[in-house]
C-alpha cells in the first residue's frame, strides 16, 4: 500500500470473513465467497501464506462474540497468525469502541498487521489510520440505522397479528401456507385445556405439575425435541427421566400466556438499545397484546379467570418481613434439590422467623415419588448456621494468635542469628587482618633473604 516501505517479512495470514443477515444474501459483493476471492487473491500477490480462514456467517458486526471470530483471537494469542485481513472494515465489526480496542490495543501488543483491503486501512500505514476511527464510527452509525429500520419492520408485522418466533408456542403449530400464522397442534391441545381446567377448579401450580407427571407427558422442551427442534435436545442426555417431569415454570408460562386464548403477545422483554445485552423482563400486565390472531385453545373468558386466580393466590414478597437469606444456597442432601422458605399459616407466633420452616422444592413441586420433605425449622437452621460462624470466628482469632506468637519467635531466632553472625564475621575479619599481616611479614623476610650472599642458606 501507498506510503508503506515495502517489508520482507513474511506474513502468516489469517483471512476473516463475516456476513450478518442484515446485508441480504441478494448482495454478492458482500458474499463470504466473494470475500474469500478477494481476500486470497489479495495475500497471493503479497507473497504471503494464508495460515487460517475464518468466517462467521449470520453475525451481527456489533457481536463480537461470534464463533470464528473469538477463534481467531485465540490464535493470535497462541501465536499461530500474525496479520489479519479483511475485505472492508466494516466487515472486523460495527462496534466503535470494541473496534477501536482491537486496531489500538490489541493487534499492536500482539504485533500483529491488520489490513482492510478496499478501505485502505493498514496498521503499518500510520497516516492512513489517522481517518480510521472516523469509519469505525460511520460503520457503527449505519449498524443503529439499520437496526431501527429492522425494528420499525417487526414492529409493523407485530401490529398485523404475524408471529414471528422461531418456534411455534407448544400446543401450536406453524401454517405450512404462513408461517407467521399459527394452528392448533391437535397432538398436546388437550394437555394445555387440562392444565387450564386444573387451574379454573383452583389447583396451584405445583398440583398441576404433579398430575402431568403422573399422566407421563412429554414436557415442552421434550415434545419440541420429539419434533426435530434444534438446541432441544441437550437437556435431557443421559437422563431419559427428565423428558416427563414437568417444572412450575413452564406450566406457570403456559397459564399466563395470552397466546392459548387466541392473542398474540409480543415485547415481553426489550434491550435499551442495540448494544445492550441485558433485556429486563416486563411484568405480565406491561406485554403487548393483538387480540384475534388465531385460534384461542381456551376461551378469553376462561384465560382471565384464570389470571385472577393467578393474582389473588399470590403472596407479596418477604411477608411479614422475612428475608430469606439462603436462597439458593441450602440444597437438599438426597436430591440435590434447593430448599425452599414456607410461611407456615397456622401458625401464630410473634416473631415472623418462627412462622417459617424450609423444605425440599422437589418434594414440594412433585411429592414424594421424588423425595421427601426435609422440613428444618428457620429458627434452627439459622441457629445452626451462626453456631457455625462463631466456631470458625474463635478458630480465626486463635488462629491469629498462634500466628502472631509463631511471628514473634521467627523474629528473636532471626535477631539472635544476625547477632550471631555479626560476631562471627566480625572475628573472621579479625582473623583475615591478622593473615595479611603475617603475609606481609612474611614477604619482606622472603625478600631480604634474596639479597644474602650466596652459600649462607643451604
């Protein structure tokens, strides 16, 4: 490239290929093929060696933790590439500041080249950088600008009752003539109607769960594997037993979704903005609902009775005060299981922590063909645990005694030893003083011999 001195050093070059959904798969320009082409052609007439290519097709440029791209960072580290090369800027990533960090930071105290070939960037290339950061920033402008148009685009089809899931909710299935429109799946209907039936005689969440379990149904993730979903599958190796026990919370899902009495919910959970990784969930009564997109398997009538069942069944946090401070933190000994803090109504005494007794979640959810209860009241645990705090605060503070003690003993055996060995050196540099004197005693008596006639010595 212009303004660069030309180098001998050969590189060995990893080539990075990206394409992200929002560039269109129409636009061959962008193509991983046609990058690869590029990219290759560009290291052949360089005399180069390409060490790697790595492509990560489907990404985002303002992720960057994409697959191949964190592959490559591994490499550079190990040392396997020292120049990276890409079609464009744009195509490293849209991310300003994460850009920056890599052009700045990272490939110069790796020493690694980086090249973007139709920008003419080059790390090499000092005046060239110079206008870097100012693409860096235009590229992340253009990721905002299409990220509110793409947005703007769901929005509008959200508005027109189109669903837009990857997956169909369970007990729904997706038009095979649109796929934005969803059917009832006549093979587990009647499981979600059950489950609301249960719900409208005034079962609670962990009796429902119990009756699914016994009637031996495919939980959701279960019956979505079943199907041939992807990512489904994972959570049920090695552990067959898993595929027919049902959890409060996809039961829980299932009675408040608006989905089952014909609406469409959608914007349950939305970033602050395109580089935001968190998503905050919205409290039921917040989720955008369309009502009338498909057909309901239960009744709008029935779906908020259910909801007020729901509401009225539920207990307002810490009552009475209590703070439960072991949550998720004491397991069940036989299962595994967490503990979970029960407010035990019949009781009436005056201290909230004596109206509360932890037990065994699964039992709790699934009764005792998988565990058993394991009450311990929170008085005892509590006691229990502080009992405990106050053994190890006693062993510390003797701990720290015996240290101390070892500490001061180390310091008098080394205060003694120094004392001993400024003695000793002291007696050692007498002793050497004595021997240079004899030395040089003995050298002037050797001398005045050489200057005795001859025959006096014999």
């Amino acid at each position: 490239m212009a303004g660069i001195k030309e180098e001998k050093k050969i590189y060995l070059v990893g080539i990075y290929c990206r394409l992200s959904k929002d560039d269109g798969t129409d636009n061959e320009s962008a193509s991983i093929a046609t990058q690869k082409s590029i990219l290759t052609d560009y290291v052949k007439k360089q005399g180069w060696h390409i060490a790697k290519t790595y492509v990560d097709d489907g990404y985002s440029g303002t992720n960057f933790q994409r697959p191949s791209f964190q592959n490559m960072i591994k490499d550079i580290e190990s040392g396997l590439i020292n120049c990276v090369i890409t079609k464009d800027l744009s195509r490293l990533g849209r991310n300003y500041l994460d850009c920056g960090l890599y052009l700045e930071v990272f490939f110069p105290e790796h020493n690694v080249r980086y090249i973007a070939v139709n920008d003419g960037v080059d790390t090499l290339n000092k005046s060239a950088m110079d206008i870097t950061p100012f693409r860096n920033i235009l590229n992340e402008m253009y990721a905002a600008d299409i990220s509110v148009k793409i947005k703007s685009a769901y929005r509008a089809r959200f508005q027109q009752g189109k669903f837009m899931g990857t997956t169909a909710p369970y007990g729904y299935i997706k038009d095979p003539a649109d796929h934005n429109h969803l059917l009832i799946d006549d093979k587990v209907a009647h499981v979600v109607k059950e489950i609301f039936d249960l719900a409208l005689k005034g079962n609670g969440v962990a009796k429902i769960c119990r009756h699914l379990n016994k009637q031996h149904i495919l939980r959701p993730a279960a019956y979505a594997a079943e199907r041939g979903e992807t990512g489904f599958e994972r959570h049920f190796e090695g552990n067959e037993d898993k595929r027919y026990i049902w959890s409060g919370n996809s039961v829980r899902s299932i009675l408040r979704s608006p989905i089952y009495a014909g609406n469409l919910v959608g914007y349950k959970r939305i970033a602050a903005n395109m580089k935001s990784k968190k998503r905050p969930s919205k409290l039921p009564e917040e989720w955008e609902v369309i009502p009338n997109t498909h057909e309901g398997i239960v009744t709008q009538e029935e779906f908020d009775i259910v909801q007020q069942l729901i509401t009225s069944r539920r207990l307002p946090q810490n009552k009475g005060g209590f703070v439960n401070i072991f949550a998720g933190v004491i397991k069940c000994v036989d299962c595994g299981c967490a503990l979970r803090a029960m407010n035990v109504h019949r009781r009436k005494r005056p201290e909230i922590i004596d109206c509360v007794q932890y037990s065994c979640n699964n039992y709790a959810r699934n009764g005792r063909s998988e565990c058993s209860a394991h009450n311990i009241e929170a008085r005892d645990l509590f006691n229990a645990v502080l009992a405990d705090i106050n053994c190890f605060a006693d062993m510390a503070v003797n701990d720290e005694k015996a240290v101390r003690a070892i500490e001061k003993r180390l310091t008098e055996t080394d205060q003694s030893r120094a004392k001993a060995l400024e003695k000793e050196r002291k007696k050692l540099n007498k002793r050497l003083a004595e021997l240079d004197r004899l030395f040089s005693s003995l050298s002037t008596r050797i001398r005045s011999w050489s200057v005795l006639p001859s025959g006096i010595l014999r």
